[in-house]
C-alpha cells in the first residue's frame, strides 16, 4: 500500500479561475510593542541614575526626548573614577598632565552642575585633590547644592597630591544659614577647614555629620554641635588639631558617636546620652553622662600592638 503525503495541489500556488470564489488570506495585527521610550520621565529617570556618570550621559544622543532625561539624576557622583576617561587617568602621572586633569574636572562639575535640573536631588558627591586656590569654583557648587535642595552633601577634597603646606579649602559654614537651607540632611567633609562666624546657626536640621582630616579648634567644634540638636550620627576621624571632645547634653538625638585616629585628642566628655560609640586611638579618658545608657561600645587602642574591646 503506497502512503499519501499530501495533496501536490496543496504544495503549489492555487489557480482560482474568474468565477471561482476567493477567500483572502487572513491578516495577522500586529500589536505596537512595549518601547523603554514611551515609559514616564520619572521611571526613565530612575532606571538612568542606576547608571555611571558616563553611560547616563550617552544615552542624551538617542534622541530629543532622552537629551536631558540624565540630568533628573537623584545622585551625583563626580569623581576621579566617574569624570575621567582612561586616557586622561594614564596623563594624570605627568605634572602637566595633573594640571589638566584638575582643570578638566573643575569644567565638568560646573557644567554637570549647571545643566543638571536640581528636582528630587538627594545626594551630591565631589572628590578630588582641590585646594583653597579654587575657592570660588567650590563655593558655586555649595551655593547649588542648597539651591537644589539636596539632601546630602559629601565634599572630599584630598590632600595626596599638595603635601604638608598646602592651604586647605575655607569651607562657607555662613552658607548654610538655617532661614535658607531646610533641606540639608547629612554633611560630609574632607581636608576643609571650619571657622564658623558668631551668628552661626546652620546646623539644626541635620541628622548625620562627617569629619574627615578637618582643621578645627575645640572651641568651633563645640559651637558647630551645638546648633546639631537633630544630630543622630556623628563621625570625626584624622582630625590632627583636636585635642579635646565635649558632646554637649543638648546633642540629646545622637545615637552613634565614632573617634577615628584624633592624634592630639586628650579627653572625650559626653554630656549626653549615647546608645553607641566607636573609637580609636591612643588610651584617653572618657568621661560618661550619668545616666549612662552607653549598650554598644567598640575601642580599637593604637598601642604598639592592637587591642581591641567590644562591649554590647
């Protein structure tokens, strides 16, 4: 018995004569698929801030309705590592080449800065080696940071490349005037120094501070935490011109305390109560308010072996 395949008719193109009805073949719609373009500008605006500085900027080239999509960043980050290409870090070995990498980010901070939207800014990062011989430019991104209302600022101008002499960056405290700046939240400083002026009530809103190899006297530190009474978490670290630490009582939301490698630090006094303290250095006294709630306590001594005690 021969076995059927199927009709030879079927495997060539039908014939259909005059009179013979016609069926056309049916259409298949096509449904317009999902485009990330069609998406809302906030979502866009959150899938791009996922993205490092130099990827979210490329993506402005795609179209007129991307081109300032990567300015509506809730971070940014302008460093070393997120403004320089790889052939602008191999030039940074050279001295020339350092003078204009400085130059390079100086440009491209402002310039972010400046196109940048400043709606639903949350974080600000700035890092690199910047001295007081560029204050004003330093100024103008303070000076954007409060007119965004972000609500955080970290500032590390890094003293590798200057050595010992170097005059450091005069941090404007007077700009943070409480009456103009209700947004700020958290404040990080590196390699600054802070003298704040008598009238000086900028503080109040925070809720985290961060010192890092900061020039200060004992006398400004106490008048900065003094207008801190929101302060949740502070941290001072490298700190070479302290010597004497006194958390005043009204401090009374502070939950963590961190001393960090304060060489000259003498003494610390808490006047309020802290639920948390990290600290390293050299054996000091440590006097506590009483009550003492102090749960968590962590000191590394700087000895010339490492001790360590950790009491919870």
């Amino acid at each position: 018995m021969g076995m059927c395949y199927g009709n030879p008719v079927s495997d060539r193109k039908r014939k259909f004569s005059p009179g013979s009805p016609h069926i056309a073949p049916a259409k298949i719609s096509k449904k317009p698929g999902l485009r990330i373009g069609g998406l809302p500008k906030d979502i866009l605006s959150s899938i791009i801030s996922k993205l490092p500085l130099k990827e979210a900027a490329r993506t402005s080239i795609l179209s007129s309705q991307w081109r300032r999509i990567w300015l509506c960043r809730a971070n940014i980050d302008l460093s070393y590592h997120t403004v320089f290409s790889q052939s602008d870090k191999a030039r940074g070995w050279t001295t020339r080449g350092n003078i204009l990498n400085r130059l390079k980010f100086i440009k491209s901070v402002g310039v972010v800065l400046q196109q940048h939207e400043g709606v639903g800014t949350e974080n600000i990062r700035i890092s690199f080696h910047l001295c007081d011989r560029y204050a004003d430019h330093m100024d103008k991104w303070v000076k954007y940071t409060i007119a965004s209302k972000a609500k955080g600022l970290i500032l590390e101008l890094l003293s590798v490349k200057f050595g010992p002499t170097i005059v450091r960056y005069d941090f404007p405290l007077q700009m943070l005037d409480t009456k103009k700046n209700s947004s700020l939240r958290r404040l990080g400083l590196h390699f600054v120094s802070l003298c704040p002026p008598a009238d000086f009530r900028g503080f109040q809103n925070l809720t985290r501070l961060c010192l890092q190899d900061v020039n200060i006297t004992n006398e400004d530190l106490q008048r900065l935490l003094s207008e801190g009474n929101h302060l949740e978490c502070f941290r001072i670290a490298c700190c070479e011109t302290l010597t004497s630490l006194r958390i005043p009582h009204y401090v009374n939301r502070l939950k963590f305390l961190l001393v960090l490698s304060c060489p000259l630090l003498q003494d610390i006094t808490l006047d309020c109560v802290v639920p948390a303290l990290h600290y390293r250095g050299p054996l000091i006294p440590l006097e506590l308010a009483a009550p003492s709630k102090l749960t968590n306590l962590w000191v590394e001594l700087e000895l010339p072996f490492c001790f360590r005690i950790y009491l919870q």
